[in-house]
C-alpha cells in the first residue's frame, strides 16, 4: 500500500532541519510518523540552500544550550568524519560554529528516521489544506504519483514558510513594521582556496576585518570564518548591498561557503518575486567569483564549485501562536514555566532595505528560553509549528530561525505531537511537565526545569 493512502498519528511537513528533528522524536516517541519533502533530498536550507556552518550551539560564554537530537546528529556527523564538530567561531560573532557536510547529512537524516521507524516521501508538495472545526482533516499532496490525501492525526509545520498554518487559516505576520523581510541569499562554494594566504593576509592586516575577529588566535585554531576584506570590497563597488565579505572554510582544506549574495526588497512567499530573486542571486554569484579571483589573496586560482538549488530565505511568514515571543525576551534572556527549547544567538537582523546587519547580544552572554505557546498556532487546534515559522516577532525570529534552534524546537514539536496523540488532546493542552520530560530524556537542554 502507498504511504499517501495510510493514516499516521503524525505527519511533519517539509524536511529541513525542524522537520527531520521533529520527525525522528516522533517516532521515537510512538508515533506512527511520516514526513514529507519536496525536494528529492532531506536537509533544507541547509542543503538546498547551502546554508553553512551551523551556528550555534552554544551561548556567547561557551555553555552548550542546544543538545538532544541536534547534537546526536553532530556526534554521528563526526564519526563519519563529516564534521569536525564545534569549533570557535574566528568571525568571532558566535562562540562557536558546527561545520558538516552536507551530503553526508542528506543520507544521515533519512538513515536515523529510518532507524526511529518514520515513513519519508520525497518530491512531494502540500498543496491544499482542508479543515473542519479548528482541525485539519486532510492535507492535498501532489508528487509523480497524481493528487492524493494525507490523513494524520496532528500535523507539524516544518516548511519554513509556514505555508500549512496558513493554509489552514491561521493568523501570521511577515516583516518588519513595514511589512519588508530580511534579504534572501544565494550561497555558493568555491574550490582551490589557499586559506594560509587568507590567514597570512588577516595576520598583516587586522584593521580590514570585523573587529571581534579571533585573529590573534589564529595560530592555535583553523580559520572557520571571515568577515572584512573591507578596502577591497569597497573598491570594487560591486551593485550587492553589503559592508564586506562573509565566508566560512570547510568542510574540504581548499574550500569555502561565500555568504555575501543580497537580494533585497522582494517577497519569498510570492512565487514571482521570488523567482525573480533566484535569477538575481545567481547573477550575483557569477559577479562575486571573477571578484574573489581577481582581489582577494588565497582566491587567485579558485572557482566556484556549487551554487544553491535554490536562494537562501531568512524570514517569510511568522505564524501567531498563544505567545509571540519578542526581541525583548530574548535579549534579557528571559526564562518560562513552557520552555521546550533554549537558544545563545544573537539578534542579527540583515538590513531588509539596504547595506549593514544589525546585531544584538543576549544580556550577560546568556541564552533565552522558547516557550511552548510559542509552536502552538491561535487556532488550529492539532497543529504544531517547527522552525523558522514560530510564533516571534520580526526580531525574535532574527534568532529562532538559526539551525541548532529550529533543531531544538523540531524535537519539542515532535514530542509533543506524540503525546498530545497519546492523550487524544489538542495541541494545546499536551501536559507540559510531561514534555519537558520527554525532552529531558532525549537529551535536550533546558536549563533549570521546576
């Protein structure tokens, strides 16, 4: 029989980083569970997108804040020799940051969800959500197959977007007061780098680089990222609204991710301006490659080795849930009797209408709890939300939607999928004592619980 004609306890919808955490606890949790991908591969942003390393674990003083499945999937990461696991962040933005490899993780993920016991389909779309009663009766599929049904007992919105709370009627926010989102990225890699010479470079040139960069320290850990080269870049006066260059090494010794692509002013969620943005970001990478090799030491004989499968996106809709947590709670590192997840990023808010990122740090190098209202949607009452769609504000979410966080919230959303199938209940009403058990037990970190 073909998955699309069974019933399951929980369906997760898209397979990125939330999805694949909240599938496997799921399942881990006794629930019959499937997710559902629309690419022929698991991983996301983080490998549909390329986005690259995974920042951060850890709070601002090195207290690991994120654990649990997150960090099971660095261990095995690291005993495939696909990621050095954390090393300190030479940008010196973060404490640390988590480099992997991305094919490598594309296999682990269906590997461990197959182990948990979870049904995965690829190249498979939501295309329609039906409701009745504040409750999702069915999800509309379309893949090679034809148009079929979904039928699940609780549904996890793990698509980033956010695009199933929506089509089921919940309320959401996009944007900044003025409605604009944070710029989209098209990340690419080059090959044939010489990082000594970056280094070398950085070592006589320190004044070029963003000023918290490790460079002292430089000839006692590997270079795992860069920001600056700002002369040069402001030379070039290349049409990309940026301050200077970002770019992070790995996970080959001769190899970088370039995070400096910027497409600003359009909406991912509208089908038309985000392909406009897809055709932007990848006439900037082109523009980029012939800059590197022409003006940046290490980079003389180096050439882009891979382009995303698709722009990177930041920010797209916010869904509204029983709390909306703010910039405020993040900042004073505010604790909640709900807390599910715990997260030590900053605010990084990239500039939605022009140049500069601005950056604010939790108080005391501290971290911030994410509560349990804040994955549940206002109405829909046998939903959860997983990653970057969470109920926050336009700052908040400049933090939540980090890969280690969306990772941490997709093992709480799975969880509590599980139970509240368990107790036959709403979403809502999944006794939270018990969660944060269940999460305790699988390792996850949330500080001081009561």
């Amino acid at each position: 029989m073909s998955n699309l004609h069974k019933e399951y306890d929980v369906a997760v919808l898209g397979g990125g980083p939330a999805g694949i955490t909240a599938a496997i606890s799921a399942a881990r949790n006794g629930a019959k569970t499937i997710i559902i991908e629309r690419y022929g591969f698991l991983g996301g942003m983080s490998t549909a997108a390329m986005v690259y390393p995974w920042m951060t674990f850890h709070s601002a003083v090195g207290e690991q804040v994120i654990k649990g499945i997150a960090q099971e999937i660095i261990d095995r990461l690291m005993a495939l020799g696909a990621s050095p696991g954390h090393l300190r962040d030479t940008v010196g933005f973060t404490h640390t940051l988590t480099p992997y490899h991305p094919e490598v993780y594309k296999v682990l993920a269906c590997d461990m969800l197959e182990e948990a016991g979870a049904d995965i389909l690829l190249h498979t779309a939501a295309i329609d959500v039906k409701t009745k009663d504040n409750r999702i009766s069915g999800v509309t599929l379309y893949n090679k197959s034809g148009i079929s049904e979904l039928k699940a007992k609780v549904y996890i919105d793990a698509t980033g977007d956010g695009d199933i709370a929506y089509m089921a009627g919940d309320p959401w926010e996009k944007g900044n007061i003025d409605g604009k989102v944070q710029p989209m990225t098209m990340k690419f890699r080059m090959r044939g780098v010489d990082l000594n010479k970056v280094k070398d470079y950085m070592q006589n040139n320190p004044s070029e680089f963003y000023e918290k960069s490790l460079i002292s320290e430089l000839d006692l850990i590997p270079l795992t990222g860069v920001m600056g080269f700002y002369s040069q870049w402001k030379e070039a006066d290349l049409p990309i609204q940026r301050d200077g260059l970002l770019f992070f090494s790995g996970p080959n010794e001769d190899e970088v991710l370039v995070n400096v692509t910027r497409v600003s002013g359009l909406d991912p969620t509208n089908s038309e301006e985000l392909t406009k943005a897809e055709i932007e970001g990848r006439k900037q990478v082109l523009l980029l490659e012939a800059f590197f090799r022409k003006s940046i030491p290490g980079f003389e004989k180096a050439s882009v080795s891979a382009v995303g499968a698709q722009i990177g996106i930041r920010e797209a809709r916010r869904i509204i849930g029983k709390y909306v947590l703010n910039g405020t709670d993040v900042l004073d590192g505010k604790r909640f009797d709900d807390v599910i997840a715990r997260s030590g990023y900053p605010i990084d808010i990239h500039n939605p209408e022009g140049k500069g990122v601005t950056a604010n740090f939790i108080r005391e190098g501290g971290a911030y709890d994410i509560p349990y209202r804040s994955i549940v949607p206002m109405n829909t009452t046998n939903l959860l939300l997983a990653g970057r769609c969470i109920s926050t504000t336009h700052e908040a979410q400049a933090t939540t939607r980090l890969t280690p966080s969306c990772m941490a919230i997709g093992q709480a959303a799975g969880a509590a999928a599980a139970l509240a199938v368990m107790h036959n209940c709403a979403t809502a009403e999944v006794p939270i004592l018990e969660l944060q058990a269940r999460l305790i037990e699988g390792n996850a970190e949330l500080g001081y619980v009561d």
